[in-house]
C-alpha cells in the first residue's frame, strides 16, 4: 500500500467506459484543473481510448492522461489501481452487482470514494459489512453522491444550518417537492431499479423501514404514498417521487449521523419528499404505483422473469442525447419548519434547490466529481474525514454546498418564509 500523500493519481474514475461514467470524465475535462492528476480506469481498454478521445477534444492537454484496467471480478487489479489513488469515483451500475469488491478494496488500500448509487439494497450491506472497519481505517466511503441524493440530503443539511445559525433553533420538519424536472434516463440506472425489484437480501418490513440506513430511529412512520393537494407547494397536487424510497433513507442516515456527534437536525425531526403534478398525471401514476408496481415486485423475485425482463427493457451503457442533457434542469423546493414554545411566533424556512443540467447525467456528474474534489482540496474542513459509510451532508457539508454553488454552477439557497 502505498503512502496517501505519495499516491500518483488524486482522482480515478472506475467505470469510464460507462454512461455515466464517461460524462463525469468529460465533466472533470471541463473544468481544466490542470493541478489535478487524474486517471481513467474500466475493463476495456480499446472502450477507454474511445472516451480519452472525446476527451482530448475538450481539452488537449489530456493526451497523456493514463488509461488503468480494472475489474471488480479480479481484486488484484482493483488493489493495483486503488494504491496509487487518493480518491476513486465509481459509477458501475447495477452497485448490488459490482459495486461491492470496489468498496472492499478501498478500505484495504485506505482509499476515499463517491459514487452515483442510488440502491438503498446495496447501500444497507456496505454499512453492514463495512462501516466500523472503514471509521477503524479512516477511510471515507459515501455513496448517492448524485441526483440521488444530493440535491434532497444538501437542502436539509441547508436548512437545518440556517435554522441553527440565524434562529439558535432545531428543524421539526422538512417537506421536500421536485417542482420542475426535465431529463432522461440510461440503460444503466434501468438496470440499477430492476435489480433492486428483483433483490431478496431485505425483507418485506425492512423495505419499507423508514430507518433502514440510519444509526437510531426517529418519529417518521412507513406509510402508503397519497395524493395530497399542498399550500405550500402552490396549493399543486403532490404525488410519489420515484426517488424517494433512496432520498429520505439518506436524509434520516444523515439526521442520525449528525445526532450521534451531537449536532442533530433536531429530536423530533421528520422528513418527507413528493413530486408536484397535474392532477390527471398525479391519479394515473398513484393508481400505477398501487397496482403495477405490487405485481411487478413480486414478478421480479422470480430470476427467469427478472432476467427476461431485465434484458427486454435495459442495454446499459445507453442514454440521453447531448442535445437532450442540454435541456435537462430540475428543481426542488424545501419547506421547513422550527421547533417552537407554544406561544412562540411559528419559524418556517423555503430552501430552493436548482440544477441546470440533466439531473441524471449533467448535474449527476458535477455532483459526483465535485464530491470527490471537495476531498482532494479541502480534506481538513470536511465533517467526515473520520471515515466510515457516511452520507454527501455528514461527509462533506457547506464545503461541498459551497463547491456546487461555484460560477452559479447549481442554486442552493434558503430564504424565510413570511
């Protein structure tokens, strides 16, 4: 294992040749660092001269930049690649499938990494198999460092910060609503939902745990998602945001974590996410969620149906147009709420969160790569250098907030609410 500040490359990105993987390359093309060392590793190497090509396109002087093979069936070449790196970016959807021998890796070679997970299946075995040996090693493993769960885990953390600061008080609640989103989805994320539909490691009751990730338990309760018409939301139709399950497991992880060092949201709090629609759109997709969807699940534990199916409907690797991530955006609006005396005049904050990319594959891969930077440039003002399987907010806090909201590459703002 070679030293950490000796390490040859600050970034590698494992899964270059991918989708996602491949835009989060050319995102860290972009931004033309050129004290940045980094490096593009996957399986293939005819596939990674392909994506170093486009590379060079955007900015010449990446030429020489290293091309590594890796795979997560042979842990060798993951030791070899992982050695000489400061922080590894992963973004090798299905994570239930591949994701794993790359998180063990890193704890071997004391190694930091971010990933674009949005599988709470997969999320729940690492912090099993690999949250006390991460905190023993120092090691920062932080998944969702994406769409999922940036934008819902980074406005809380926002507005539990500016409650704090401004009014010396603890969030009751928070109330999330994807207002506005416009984007596209790859064969890879496909396959990501497909494989936790079919996945048997959790249990029915665990499934539906509104803790499931976090460190305690809280006051929020399982409960069937309904169509509800909210105030503050305009007074629009809220219906369930697909994203959800994902978004408020790792927002309460973050609540739980920021407890047990003493600087919890709040002891009450509790935390629930929606998306604003029509109403006709809001009824069709309620009464899918309650009947498709039940069926489907239950289709899926079956591995004939589930590979059959799986193979019908994702080729990963595939995914929206240039032209189309251009016209990507999505906002969510925050609604939170103070804990208050009884006569004491009622506290609400509206935290806005704003992306102008395609959520899944523009903003995803800002998100990601500047994660993994905050590490590289700023590791001894970051909540989480300790280590473990932690969330963005409890690793990386303002500094990632202020890292994201740089040349107004995305909008996190609060303001009070009159």
């Amino acid at each position: 294992m070679t030293d950490y500040n000796q390490r040859k490359y600050d970034i590698v990105v494992f899964g270059a040749t991918g989708f996602t993987g491949a835009l989060t390359c050319e995102y860290l093309a972009e931004i033309k660092d050129d004290k940045l060392s980094w490096a593009l590793a996957g399986r293939n190497l005819g596939k990674l001269e392909q994506v170093k090509d486009r590379l060079i396109k955007i900015d010449p002087s990446l030429k020489d930049i290293e091309l590594l093979i890796a795979d997560s069936t042979q842990p060798e070449s993951l030791d070899l690649v992982l050695s000489q790196t400061r922080v590894v970016i992963s973004t090798v959807g299905p994570f239930a499938k591949y994701g794993t021998p790359l998180v063990e890796a890193c704890i071997r070679q004391r190694t930091h990494y971010v990933d674009t997970t949005g599988e709470y299946t997969f999320i729940k075995q690492i912090i099993d198999r690999f949250d006390t040996e991460a905190k023993e090693s120092g090691v920062m493993i932080v998944p969702t460092c994406g769409f999922d769960s940036i934008p819902s885990d980074l406005g809380v953390f926002m507005l539990s910060d500016y409650v704090h600061k401004k009014y010396h008080l603890d969030l009751a609640s928070v109330k999330n609503s994807l207002v506005r989103v416009s984007g596209g989805y790859s064969g890879g994320t496909i396959l990501s939902i497909l494989g936790m539909l079919a996945d048997k490691s959790l249990s029915a009751q665990d499934q539906i745990n509104p803790y499931l990730l976090a460190t305690r338990q809280g006051i929020d309760k399982a409960a069937l998602p309904l169509m509800t018409r909210d105030h503050d939301f305009g007074n629009k139709w809220q219906s369930f945001f697909l994203m959800a399950p994902i978004n408020e497991k790792v927002v309460r992880r973050s609540w739980s974590i920021w407890s047990d060092r003493g600087q919890g949201y709040g002891k009450l709090f509790s935390y629930k996410e929606s998306m604003t629609m029509k109403f006709l759109p809001a009824l069709l997709f309620t009464t899918f969620l309650y009947t498709v969807v039940p069926i489907a699940a239950l289709l899926f534990k079956v591995p004939f149906f589930a590979e059959k199916m799986t193979d019908a409907f994702a080729t990963a690797g595939d995914g929206p147009d240039a032209e189309k991530r251009a016209k990507g955006g999505f906002e969510f609006q925050l609604v939170g709420t103070a804990e208050s005396e009884p006569y004491d005049e009622q506290v609400r904050v509206r935290g806005t969160v704003r992306g102008f990319r395609d959520p899944g594959y523009g903003d995803t891969c800002r998100m990601v790569a500047e994660s993994a930077l905050s590490i590289i440039r700023s590791f001894n003002e970051i909540p989480g250098k300790e280590g473990g399987i932690l969330t963005p907010a409890t690793a990386f806090g303002n500094v990632l907030l202020d890292r994201l909201r740089q040349n107004q590459g995305m909008v996190f703002e609060v303001e009070d609410i009159q």
